[in-house]
C-alpha cells in the first residue's frame, strides 16, 4: 500500500526543511517521493501536525544492562557506578532476558532505528536477531591494566564475538571498554580480530580520574585497583591524558566511535582528530547527567567541526532508552545549539558512524529510514524540542 505523508515540516535533515511538504511510501517503507508542493485536495493524505524526521541512531547502549535500571543510585562518580554495576549485575537469567525485550520494544516505540550496542555476553544476540532495529554489536574487551588476565579474557572475548550476529542486517566488531581498563596486550589481540570495514568503538576520558591516572599515576583509578589486588607494578605514566595511551595502540585507520569525552579539552580533540582517519564522538548526556552531574563542553567539538552522534548508554544509567530526550538534555543546557545540528546528530551522523547510512538516518528517495513525528515541537516559527514527544509513523 501507498501512503502519502504531510506535516507542518518536514526536515530530511540531508536537505534544507521542507514546509508543509509531502513524503510518498510503499509498503515496505521505501520512500519513493519527497514532494516540496503537492495538490491538498489529493485523497489519502495523511496529514499531521509537527515536524517529520527520519528515525533516530542510538550510537551507544549497553542492551544487555537492562535488567538494572534504577539499582544504581545518581550522582555516584564513574568509579563508584562502575563498583555497583560489577556488584549488582548478576541476575537470574530470565529476569535479564525479559528487561532486554523490553528495551529493545522502548527503543522502537521512541523511533530509534539502529542501534551501537556494546556487549560482554551473548544474552543480547537471539532478541537482535529477531528485532525490528538494526544492531552493530561491539563486542567489548577488557581485562582491567591487569596482563595476567589478558590470555584468558582475549578467549573469552573471542568466544562472544563469533557468536555475535553478522548477517547483513547486522554488524560486529572487537572493541576496547576503555583506556583505563585495558592493557596494551589486548588492544594487539583486538586489533587482529577485527578488519579494514570495522567499527570500533571506546568509552574515552569520562571522568578526570581518568586523566589522572596517565598523567601521574595519581588519582581514583589507583585505589580502586589496589583494592581489586592489582599494584599497578607493571603500569607508567605517560604524562599525557587517556587518548595518547589510546591512539598509541588502536588501528587508526578504522572508523573509530569516541564515546562521552566528557572531560575532553580542544587539545585532545585536535590530537585525536590529527591521528584518526575516521573519527566520530558520541555524547550521552543523560547518562553524564545521571553518573557525573557533568555535560561536555559541546562548543569545543562544533568549533572543530567535529561529527557528533547521540548515545543513551544503558537503563543502568538512564531513565529511559530516548534520542529525543537526550536532545532535550542538550538543549536544555546549550539552548544556542541550532535544532538542525541536534537532529543531524541524532540521525545521519549516528547512521555513518556505525555505517548504516545506505538505508538509515536521511529521509531520500530509495532509503527506508524510518518515519518519526515529533508532536508539540514548533513553538511559533520556530522548531522546539523540550515538549516535543515521539510519534513512530512508519
């Protein structure tokens, strides 16, 4: 069936907005047409009030966490979250598996359309392949600067990889948790597993603890180790702050997701772009909000043309799997940032960085992106989000 869908605007977001344009579908969601005037009289027009984007890219989740959503307290500090999650993850299975259900049905209901997902089991696998989403799974290596761990966690990790799904509709790669969890050992074995089409992604410099422990030595991450029996004998300072560590043992050729840069200054920014080929940086702000109270400072990534995506991290750490109440967040607290850039972040960017811009994250002739209204959304000429809700159309 055909269906002709009309609102106030529609933004393509790969176009300039259209006013009250008008978007023709076949059955299966494929636009056919993207019409900037159109007869009103024309039967079977649907026609809604608001503004019509293309589905949303959810660039970072932590899917298999579900089960843990509001367990752990706000405002903790990454240090602490990270305790209670080790601490409280640990469901019966069925518990775990139903939450992951769910979150996977929140995320359509909220027009997302794919999904960055990271992963350290294989619970997640059977509901992706089933989903009406897209899933990159990154399967995600750690073995905590501890290189008697190394051997045993690259087998276990390999095991969770090959099992990951990888069938057209959906991808996978080796990923890296994060600097301060991982050895210069299992970035080589990560590196191997991989190929020249993966995506790799890394929760980079989130707190400053972070930074402190390759700067100094000094710092949370200290204590916290020497609490886990790990001395930190074998680890030196670099002087430097995490993504010098980092980008000294990544493949820097592939196409690399830095994830929250929360802490992240202009110098590192500049850095990193110099040494990535490829280089996207996904903010999650509700989930900075719930652990550290603390956004990043997005004017030091726009004033360096930097291509920024949108993350929700997990139910852990969040109060809901929503793109549009991450941009809320946003807007809330960086209200000069343009609507357009927000929604571009939200769509098309996520959609090239985890390489689904084919089919996703644009509304153009030959694509199937999805078709998300955002209700309550113009405020008199202008195009508001803060009480904008989601209406999946297609």
């Amino acid at each position: 069936m055909i269906r002709k869908i009309s609102a106030d605007w529609i933004i393509p977001i790969s176009h300039n907005p259209i006013k009250n344009g008008l978007i023709t579908v076949d059955s299966e969601g494929k636009i056919l047409e993207i019409s900037a005037t159109f007869d009103s009289t024309q039967p079977n027009i649907e026609y809604y009030k608001g503004v019509i984007i293309p589905g949303f890219i959810n660039t970072h989740c932590h899917l298999e966490l579900s089960h843990m959503k509001g367990l752990v307290p706000t405002g903790l500090g990454l240090i602490s979250f990270i305790k209670e999650v080790v601490s409280k993850r640990n469901f019966e299975i069925q518990d775990i598996l139903n939450a992951i259900q769910l979150a996977d049905q929140e995320m359509f209901d909220n027009g997302i359309m794919a999904v960055g997902d990271i992963s350290n089991m294989n619970h997640t696998f059977p509901f992706k392949l089933k989903s009406k989403l897209q899933y990159y799974t990154f399967v995600e290596y750690f073995d905590m600067l501890n290189p008697s761990w190394t051997e045993r966690v690259i087998k276990q990790y390999n095991q969770v990889y090959h099992e990951a799904p990888s069938d057209g509709r959906h991808r996978r790669s080796a990923v890296p948790h994060a600097p301060y969890s991982v050895t210069p050992e299992l970035f080589v074995a990560i590196n191997i597993v991989n190929n020249e089409q993966s995506v790799v992604s890394l929760h980079n410099e989130e707190t400053t603890a972070e930074n402190e422990l390759f700067v100094s030595k000094s710092g949370g991450f200290v204590d916290f180790y020497n609490k886990l029996g790990n001395e930190l004998d074998h680890f030196n300072p670099i002087g430097h702050s995490s993504i010098h560590y980092s980008l000294d043992h990544m493949d820097l050729n592939l196409r690399t997701l830095l994830v929250h840069n929360t802490t992240m200054c202009q110098e590192d920014i500049v850095f990193a772009r110099s040494k990535l080929k490829e280089v996207y940086w996904c903010t999650c702000p509700n989930a900075n909000m719930y652990i550290e109270g603390k956004l990043p400072e997005y004017q030091n990534f726009i004033s360096n043309d930097c291509k920024m995506t949108v993350g929700t991290d997990s139910l852990t750490s969040n109060w809901q799997l929503s793109i549009l109440e991450e941009l809320k967040t946003i807007e809330q607290h960086y209200p000069d940032i343009e609507v357009f850039e927000l929604l571009k972040w939200a769509t098309l960017n996520g959609a090239k960085a985890l390489g689904f811009d084919e089919n996703l994250g644009s509304l153009e002739v030959g694509k199937s992106p999805g078709i998300v209204l955002l209700e309550d959304s113009i405020e008199g000429a202008h195009v508001i989000l803060k009480n904008s809700k989601v209406k999946r159309l297609l």
